[in-house]
C-alpha cells in the first residue's frame, strides 16, 4: 500500500492493480476492514480512495479511523490530531501526516500537486512564526506572491510577527499590499504584519 501512495501520481493505472491487491491482503472491502492495526496503511488507503473516487472502501475506512485511532481536538493549541491509542505525549508524526493527507485530500488533487512543475518565480518565504502563525496559501499569480495567513488559535491573534522573502533579485523594487510593512534587509525583504486570519500580497513596483 505504500508504494501505491508514491506510484499514483506517476504510473496510476499499475497504482491501481497494486492497490487492488494490497487492499485485499490487508482485508479492505466495501463492507467493512479486517485490520484495523496499521494507521499507515488504512489512512493511504483512504487517500487513494479519495483520490480515485472509490466511495465503496471511503466510508469503511472512515469508520475505522474515527473509531480506533483517537481523533481529537484541543482548541488551547489549536491542533487536530490522531492520538492512535499509543498514549504518548506527542501524537506520532508520520502517522499523523498521512491521516491528515487522508483527511484534506480530493479527487485528483495527489496527483495534481505531484505534476505541478516548479514556479519559476524567485522568491522564498521563510521564518514564519509556526505554529502561532501559519501560511494557509502560498502562490504566485500574475508575477505576484499571495498569501494567506491563519493564526494558531484566537488568543494568538492580534500579536505582531514577522517573517522574510529572501531569493528576491531586487527587494527593494518589490511592494507589499494588505495589512503588513516590508523593509529591505541585505538581500531579503522583511514582513512585519499581525498574526491574524488575513491575506497580503508582495507585488513588483
């Protein structure tokens, strides 16, 4: 099954043969999961079903997951994660990421991003205050860089934060639009803005 979640965006139809025998083996029909054991291997198999559009293995798949592995909320840290019954202080990282993935995806959407080339823009955002703040979207549009800033929780919003755009050619010839200020320092132009759940923009002048 793990090799089915990096095969799919490349090779789909050999992705699906293999997913149709993995699923098999490891007990996953329409009507119900033999092995309800493995996060990894249930939450890529309820990827890919997304990815692919197979109602029939999503809604068992999504039964195990909410039934065995401890979704859970905690609004002080604005977190949601699988806490996957191992007790632990931390939820367990790589599991997580694949349930999330599991979670967030849609059809086409995996194999979408896996053959989006490249932007040929400059330009990299780095420094930015996680988890407090977070980047909900990133892209350039039009020679412009969008994005869109969310805060970890509400008792976060209204502190100020900063972050940089180093890669810029020319920082100084670059102008941000929204609720932030840019400075030029050296080769990286700095953002100081709020964190709040907001959008800005960084445009050439």
């Amino acid at each position: 099954m793990t090799y089915c979640f990096y095969l799919a965006p490349q090779v789909p139809a050999e992705a699906k043969r293999l997913f149709a025998a993995a699923a098999a083996n490891a007990g996953i029909t329409a009507d119900g999961v033999a092995n309800v054991g493995s996060p990894r291997i249930n939450a890529i198999a309820l990827l890919l079903s997304r990815e692919w559009g197979l109602k029939e293995f999503e809604a068992p798949l999504v039964d195990v997951l909410e039934t065995n592995y401890e979704p859970t909320w905690d609004p002080e840290r604005g977190e949601f994660t699988w806490g996957l019954g191992l007790g632990e202080e931390h939820p367990r990282g790589q599991y997580n990421g694949f349930l999330a993935a599991a979670e967030a995806v849609t059809p086409g959407a995996w194999t979408a991003l896996s053959e989006a080339p490249m932007s040929p823009q400059p330009g990299l955002v780095e420094g930015v205050d996680f988890p407090t703040l977070a980047l909900a979207e990133a892209h350039w549009e039009a020679g412009a860089l969008r994005l869109g800033l969310k805060p970890q929780t509400s008792s976060a919003i209204g502190r100020p934060t900063k972050f940089k755009i180093s890669g810029l050619q020319e920082p100084s010839h670059w102008r941000v639009e929204g609720e932030a200020r840019a400075t030029v320092r050296g080769s990286d132009l700095m953002i100081d803005t709020t964190v709040k759940d907001h959008r800005i923009a960084l445009l050439p002048t």
